[in-house]
C-alpha cells in the first residue's frame, strides 16, 4: 500500500493552497450570517497499491455544505457525494471544516469526518466477488482545502484529501452560494 506521510500530504496541500493564501494582501470578514452553498467537482482518488491492476480512479460528483462565520473565522459541515469511472463505483461522506478567509474572496480550510467507498471487484481485481461480499468500507477524512470567489455567489475551490493516510484524493470544482 501507499503510504501517504503526514510530511507528504502536508508540503502538497501547502503547494495547492499558496496561490490562495498569496494572492491576497490582507484578511476580511464581509459575511455575517450562514452561506449555505451546492457544487459539482471532479478529480482523482488514488486507493494505494493494488498488487492485483488499477490503484485508483477518477471521480466525479456534487457537493453541499453550509459556512458560517466565527469571529476571523469560518466552521463548517459539508456532505459529498461521487461516482467514479475505474474501480470506484461511488463514494460519499461527510466533513466537519475550520478556515480563515484571506482577503474578501479566498479562503483556506482544513477538514476531517468520515467518508465511505464501494470498490468495483471486477475492475480492481478482474474477478467477479460473491453476490455477498460487501466491498464499501470506510475511514476518517482529513484534508485541506481552498477557494476563491470568481463571482457575487460563484467560487472555484479545490481539495487534498486522504482516507485513513492510506490514500490520496485530489478535486476541484465550482460552489454556488446561496
């Protein structure tokens, strides 16, 4: 299995999130109530080492969520939901997210929960499973995550997830904000 060190995962979400993070001369808090928002988003999810073919696959999916500002910064929850198009069937889960806004567009977040994954047998190991062997399963969420807004109520963002520091999921993706 790959294995994703927290030194790794940390020196990539620093790479995502620079461009963000500099791009704004000083922090603002313009917002004062919930920002509910919906999304769509695409990327990649690799699974680790597979001894057997495919290790991964790309995902495509919706996102909900809402943020509310807390003095200087920004909790929040989010649910996800994708389907995949190599040996990830789907996936879905659920974040609970801490950020900071950077200058009246962007924002950087960091965000854990749990997230759930129903591997297809067939393409990753190229036999069929048993009508009751149970291939989803699941593991805590950490990752990192930025955005910035393009529009009044529109935002491009991206993420750097991993499942347990055993796999490494990168999206991006546009928020629209209610």
């Amino acid at each position: 299995m790959k294995t994703l060190t927290p030194i790794r995962f940390a020196t990539f979400a620093a790479f995502v999130a620079a461009p963000f993070a500099l791009s704004a001369p000083a922090m603002a808090q313009e917002t004062t109530g919930p920002e509910v928002y919906v999304g769509a988003q695409g990327g990649y999810h690799d699974l680790g080492d597979n001894p057997f073919g495919k290790d991964g696959s790309p995902i495509y999916g919706l996102f909900a969520g809402v943020d509310v500002p807390v003095g200087p910064l920004v909790a929040g929850v989010e649910g996800n939901f994708h389907l995949g198009s190599g040996i990830i069937d789907r996936e879905y889960g659920a974040t609970g997210k801490i950020g900071v806004r950077v200058g009246d567009r962007g924002q950087i977040f960091a965000r854990g929960g749990y997230q759930w994954v129903d591997v297809n047998v067939r393409k990753a190991v190229g036999i069929n499973a048993p009508d009751s062997f149970d291939d989803t399963s699941g593991d805590y969420l950490v990752g990192v995550g930025a955005q910035y807004k393009i529009g009044t109520n529109t935002a491009l963002r991206v993420t750097a997830d991993t499942l347990g520091f055993d796999t490494t999921r990168v999206t991006g993706g546009l928020a629209f904000n209610f």
